[in-house]
C-alpha cells in the first residue's frame, strides 16, 4: 500500500454556507502561480535528457464537498478535487488531475461500526508514486484507495473489527509502464482497548496479495513480482475530538514472491522488517496545530525486476494562527530510501514554509516556498528544485 504523508491525505474542505438540513453543500476554488526552477527534476548535468529547466506553472483546482451529517451516529462525505496546471512556456507538459473522495462513518444503535474511505483518481502529474517511479515525467495512470473496517462495540471500553484494504493503479500506456500495473488486496482482524477518556490501544493482523496484471515481452505470470505478505501492527488511536488525533502505528512485515526469478533469471529473495505508518495531529490550543509523521515500507521497483526499497521517512508541520486573520505555517520531512542492488541509497529533503492571510472567512490568498532535494550515490538519480507560490483560494 502506498505510504502516508501529509500531501496525499483527503483534504476535506471547511465551509458550509449553504445547507439543506443536515446537508452541507460546500463549493471551493484555487488558483496558483508557481515558479519551478526544476519541472523535470533533473541534476542538470547535460542539455539533453538530465537538462534543468525553469518554467511558471499556473494551477486551477475546483472542488466541491457534499456533508451529510446523521445525527449521533455519524456522518456521510462526498468530494471531487481537480488540478489543472498550465506551463507557459513548456505548454506540451500542461496536465489534469481529477480526484472523488467517499468516507463514511457510522455508529449503529446496537454497537455495529463502520468506517470506510475510498479515493479514485485519474492522474497525470509528473511527481511519480511512492515507488519512486516516473519523477519528473508525465504519465497517465488511474488509482483507487479503499480503506475499511467493520466492528462491534462490546462495551464502552472494547471493540473489535473486520479490516479489508484494497489498491489500484493502472498506467495507460501499457507498452512503456507495463511494470507498474497492479492491484493489491489486504484482508484483518484488529481489537482495540480504551485506557484513556479519548485514547485507544490496538492490535491488528493483515494478510495481503500483489498482483501484476499487465505482462509484455519477456515478463509473464510465471517470472513476475506478484507477491504475499503478513503484517502485525500495533500502537494507539485517539477519538476525532481529542487534541491528539490520528495514530501512532509501528509493526513488522513478512513478504515473500510467489516467483522466484526474474524474467532474466536474477533470484528473488523474501523480506521481513519493521514498518510503521504512523500521522499525528496535535492541538494544544485552538491556534496552533502540530503534525507528525513517521512511515517504514518495503517497496517494490516493478514487475520485471527483483529490485525492491526499505523507504524510511519522518516529518513534521506547524500551523500557527496569527492574530486571527494570519496562518504560518512551516515543514519538514525527510526519507531515506535503500535499495537492495547496486548498494544504492537516496536521501530525500523536503521543506516547506509559508503564510496565508484570510481576507474573509471564504477568502484566503497565500504566498509559499518548497524545497525539494534528493541525494543519491548514484549521481544520475540527483536533484534539486525550488519552488515559489502564490495562491488565491476560495470556500463558501
């Protein structure tokens, strides 16, 4: 499964000022200039190919919210977010992104409980997945994300669940990126404990499957990546009005290949390690909130091949609302990726900062800095990139 970061959570947005009973109906959009001193995120180190290139990206990104709130059991969401970016001056690169959001969360009379997200989206952005594949190239792809879980509630201070994950994507150009299509099912159990007023214990087991569905050339169901994995984890959770919110999750991870070779004959080797998915929100008081991340996963390269990555990261973010009208906020994260041949390891830099100003309480304009850096001992992989942003958002 793909890893957390604090990028590619739904973002759900906050309004509502427009309602028909316990429905909220909450239109939003943004708009962006952005100047990118590396759109390919290349090391410059020829004209051709590794070349640097500087470009002014406009984006326009619509979205709308539908919030039905049901009372004292939960609630039900539905959202769209699109991206639209503009090169001016490499126009060829201009591409769309389009996302549904779905998440439901329900509390039954007699103790049943259900909580399921799901994600679709329809991607050509050039910031590649968490595999580290396609950075810096457009490619046209689709994905699908569902979480879910269905429990009970023994008693107010115990509750146990069915878990079922499952995961998607498919690039449409089958003959270059045939390596990077395939599907991912995760089948669990979990129990969870309260020990605190708005904390929760947990112990959870996961069984799940890989499956590479599109084969070319010299790959085949007999020589691809598919692969089986059992994973324990365990941690705490927090209830969502608590001033801790989401988990703090560690585990360990066993993988094995149902293949053993690679279309080439390389022998493919079984994993275990630590992994951890773990995204923490902290609100000490109504102005300041704290974000932090810790992310463990073993990651495969592709179908064809027996190269796969221990990707470790860590970040960190600070919300601090100023003087009502001014938010400041300020990043961090860090990965390393170690990859079992050609002793390669990437470090990889990110940091962000920046101040939005909330001109009404639909209005807000922003303007930003990123900074975005890997550092390899394989030199041709190396980058760094700069980015400068300004922002108009609207949410009514």
């Amino acid at each position: 499964m793909p890893s957390l970061s604090f990028h590619h959570r739904i973002s759900w947005p906050r309004g509502g000022k427009i309602s028909v009973g316990n429905l909220k109906i909450i239109p939003g959009i943004t708009g962006q200039a952005i100047h990118d001193d590396n759109i390919y995120m290349k090391n410059g180190s020829d004209a051709g190919a590794n070349r640097k290139e500087s470009d002014w990206i406009y984006h326009l990104k619509p979205g709308l919210m539908l919030d039905y709130t049901i009372p004292e059991r939960g609630s039900l969401r539905l959202g769209y977010e699109g991206d639209w970016a503009f090169y001016d001056k490499n126009n060829d690169n201009d591409w769309k992104n389009h996302r549904g959001n779905f998440a439901l969360d329900y509390k039954a009379p007699g103790g049943l409980l259900l909580d399921i997200t799901n994600t679709y989206s329809r991607l050509e952005d050039p910031y590649g997945s968490p595999d580290q594949y396609a950075i810096g190239r457009i490619s046209k792809r689709w994905e699908n994300d569902l979480k879910s879980k269905i429990g009970f509630l023994f008693s107010e201070n115990f509750r146990a669940f069915l878990l079922y994950n499952f995961y998607k994507q498919d690039y449409r150009n089958d003959d270059f990126d045939y390596s990077q299509d395939y599907s991912d099912h995760e089948f669990g159990v979990g129990v969870e404990s309260r020990f605190m007023p708005r904390t929760w214990g947990f112990l959870r087991y996961h069984y799940g499957k890989r499956d590479y569905f599109t084969h070319r050339g010299s790959l085949t169901d007999q020589n691809d990546a598919d692969s089986k994995w059992h994973r324990v984890n365990a941690g705490l959770t927090w209830d969502p009005a608590a001033k801790l919110q989401g988990e703090l999750n560690v585990g360990y991870e066993w993988k094995s290949y149902e293949n053993q070779s690679t279309p080439t004959g390389t022998r493919r080797d079984d994993i275990d390690t630590w992994i951890a998915a773990t995204m923490i929100r902290y609100k000490p008081t109504t102005t300041t909130t704290l974000n932090f991340m810790i992310t463990r996963a073993l990651r495969d390269t592709g179908a064809d091949t027996n190269e796969y990555f221990e990707d470790t990261g860590v970040g960190i973010e600070l919300r601090q609302i100023i003087l009502t009208k001014f938010t400041f906020i300020v990043g961090a994260n860090y990965s390393k990726n170690d990859f079992n041949t050609n002793n390669r390891e990437d470090d990889n830099y990110n940091a962000n900062v920046g101040v939005d100003y909330k001109i009404q309480d639909w209005l807000t304009v922003g303007i930003g800095y990123n900074y975005k850096e890997k550092d390899s001992n394989i030199d041709i992989n190396d980058f760094k990139d700069n980015q400068f942003i300004g922002s108009i958002k609207l949410v009514y």
